[in-house]
C-alpha cells in the first residue's frame, strides 16, 4: 500500500462509553508497540473519534486509561531482564507475558491458529488437507522497567511478526519475476547490471530504499529482487498474498538470476 495515500475517519463511539477517553492507535512493528495518532479529537455532535492519517497499517481504539496501565512511570527503575515468577507487561501494547514461558535469554513466543476458509489446494485442486494453520512469532525482551510489583518491558521481534515461513520463489531458465504473477520494474534483457525502467519507491523494494528512473545498481543489491507490483493475481505469488496473508518484501520474496 502507497504510505501517502491520507485517510480522513469518523469512528462511532458506543453511547454507554462516550465518556471514555478513547484513542485510536497504530501499531508499530518496528517498534513492537501501539502509538497515538497524532492528527484526532472527539467530536459530542457525532459522538466520534474524528481522525486523519497517512499511510496504511494496523489499527486499535483504546481507551487511554487502559493505555497507561503499560506505560512506565518516571520513580520506576530502569534494569536487565531476569527469570521471574508472574507476569510482564509490554511497554504500550496492553499484553501481558507470562514470566515463567520467557526463556533465559529474554525471548518468548506469540501464536495464534488460523483456518483459510477455502477448500482448494495451491495447485487448484480440491484439497481433503486440514486447513488449519499455527502461525508463532518470536520476541525478545529488551529494556524492564520495575515499579512497584510490577513489570514493563520493551521488546523486538527476532522472527517475521506475521508469524508465517517466509517463502522465496525462484524461477526456472528465462523466467522473471512475472513467472509467479509478480511485476518487475528492474530492466535486465541484455546488459550486465540492471537498472530501473521506471521510478521504484522506497515502500516498494526490500531495504526501503527509492531508485530513480534508468538509476543502475548490481544483482547483489538485494533490492533488484524486491517485488514491486502484481501483473496476474491468478499466479503463485498473488494468490499467496491475497488468499494467505503474505506481505511482499517481508515474508514472501522472489529471486531474479
């Protein structure tokens, strides 16, 4: 998704709660944690949280009391994670982690099961297999902050977050990235090093950098093999995106050799 399309929302608040401080909240993944939007009021003629941002991701309405419960305060103390007994709460990302199940090097795992709701099989036959899936992600601690009997702290993702094997498709003799449905806006038929045919935003390739039209760069840019559109959403790659979940460029990539 284009991170400067703007979205202007009006979202309903219940009437039983419209005294709640209620907040809308993007995650951030880099970040492992959820963060105000910053352009948002209430509105008492519509009963709603009237919002503007940029750019797509994920999102949560929360209520700000709720919020601060995983917030640090300035009296708690700043430390290095060690084995506990009870829970650790993650700095403004209202989970809870059960101490015991976070190893001695400070990593713990989320998972979640999921089921696709159709009955085909990749190849696009009917498929008799069981179509539910454990999708775990792994984390690990980083700062803790003590204050009182409790515990907060900060942490990074050591696995892809969506929680998915990431999968690489390569192509055969000729083929391209088009083999697997996918567009490629790197030029290569006949010369030695690729360039760009048209400009490749930074959104769009796998380090976020952006490249100019006819800018050149090397095979062993990892960039060149960023998948940077979809020309047929029936092949491999599309259907793994649109009907599995995958994100392009962080868990399903393809290979230009």
């Amino acid at each position: 998704m284009d991170p400067n399309i703007e979205f202007n929302l009006s979202i309903p608040v219940n009437e039983k709660e419209k005294n709640e401080d209620y907040v809308l909240y993007k995650y951030n993944e880099k970040k492992v944690q959820l963060e105000p939007i910053k352009e948002q009021k209430y509105s008492k003629r519509t009963n709603s949280i009237e919002v503007e941002f940029v750019g797509g991701g994920t999102f949560v309405l929360l209520s700000s009391k709720d919020f601060t419960e995983y917030v640090p305060t300035k009296e708690a103390k700043r430390g290095k994670f060690k084995k506990k007994k009870g829970k650790v709460k993650l700095i403004n990302l209202p989970l809870e982690i059960d101490a015991e199940s976070i190893g001695d090097d400070g990593t713990f795992k989320i998972s979640k099961t999921v089921k696709y709701d159709d009955d085909i099989s990749l190849d696009g036959e009917a498929d008799d297999v069981d179509n539910t899936h454990l999708l775990e992600s792994t984390y690990k601690i980083e700062d803790v902050y003590e204050q009182g009997d409790e515990t907060i702290a900060t942490a990074t993702a050591v696995t892809t977050q969506s929680g998915k094997t990431p999968v690489i498709l390569v192509h055969g003799l000729l083929g391209g990235a088009d083999t697997w449905g996918f567009e490629d806006r790197w030029y290569h038929i006949g010369y030695d090093e690729p360039w760009a045919s048209e400009p490749i935003r930074s959104y769009e390739t796998i380090t976020g950098e952006s490249y100019s039209t006819h800018e050149e760069t090397t095979y062993s840019n990892i960039d060149v093999h960023s998948i940077t559109g979809i020309v047929d959403d029936e092949e491999l790659g599309p259907m793994l995106i649109i009907d599995y979940g995958y994100t392009p460029n962080e868990d399903i990539f393809t290979i230009y050799i």
